[in-house]
C-alpha cells in the first residue's frame, strides 16, 4: 500500500478496501491494522469516518463491545458524514450497550437512530432492540412471567 506515484486519495481508497476485505475474511487483526493507519494518517483525513466504522465493527466481531462503548465516550463529538452512516454507528453503539446488557444507554441510542430515520428499515430495526429491551428489563420479568401464567391456567392462546 506503500506504493511510489500513488496519490493520498487513491492510497486511502485501496488501504480502506484491503481493511473490508480483511475483515471479510476474519482476518481481524490486519482489518484492525490496515482501519488504524488509515485513521494515524493525516493525509487520509476523508477516509477516518469509514476507517472508524470499520474499526469499531471489527471490535464487535471480536466481542470487545465494553471498547466500543469506550471510544465512543472518549470520542463524543465522533459522527459519520451521512444521516445512513450515523445511523449504523447509533445501531452499532445500541447494540454493544445491549450485549452489555446497559439497557437504558442501548435504549438512548436506539431511540436517536429511530429519530434519525423515521419510517424506514433502520428505524423498525431500532424500534425492534426497543422492544427487545422493554421486555427485558428486570423489573418486567416477572409481570410478563406472571401474564404468560395467567393465560395458560385460564387455557387462553397466545
């Protein structure tokens, strides 16, 4: 990737495509590698929202979500360049406070993501985690168990 006669741009578009491709492969550790450089490079500066996305999925992959969440808060101001791409970052961060199982903090971004995007896919995924996340919640556990219960005695279908 270090190659003479190659300009910043096209360097960072095929350092950011060998990153893809590396994850692709579950190559994990040269993703991580090639998304970082991308990211030390001040010259490739327009590649860092995508290099910063693929390196935060990379951590997903790998299970290290209380990372995730880590950079994020040290990275408040960290936003994507489109409305799709804050939105997968908003779904990425939603679903690593899930697996957390920081309900409310997965809820905040779901929440945003919904808002984001109204009335598309995106949203009825988030509007999905939402659920997922109302039922369970400790404290309605037991009311559901209850519920559930109470219909079975009384023979009702669900």
């Amino acid at each position: 990737l270090e190659t003479p006669g190659v300009d910043d741009r096209n360097r960072g578009i095929a350092t950011l495509q060998a990153a893809m491709l590396a994850t692709r492969l579950k190559k994990t550790a040269e993703a991580q590698n090639l998304y970082e450089r991308l990211l030390k490079d001040e010259s490739l500066k327009e590649m860092a929202p995508e290099a910063r996305m693929g390196l935060l999925l990379g951590l997903y992959n790998m299970g290290k979500y209380k990372e995730i969440l880590s950079q994020h808060e040290q990275q408040k101001d960290m936003k994507m360049p489109t409305k799709d791409g804050q939105v997968r970052l908003l779904m990425l961060l939603g679903q690593s406070a899930y697996k957390l199982k920081e309900y409310q903090k997965a809820a905040d971004f779901f929440l945003e993501a919904e808002k984001a995007v109204p009335y598309t896919q995106e949203a009825m995924q988030a509007s999905f985690y939402l659920s997922l996340i109302h039922i369970s919640e400790p404290t309605r556990l037991g009311m559901i168990s209850y519920a559930v219960f109470c219909l079975k005695k009384k023979k009702i279908r669900i």
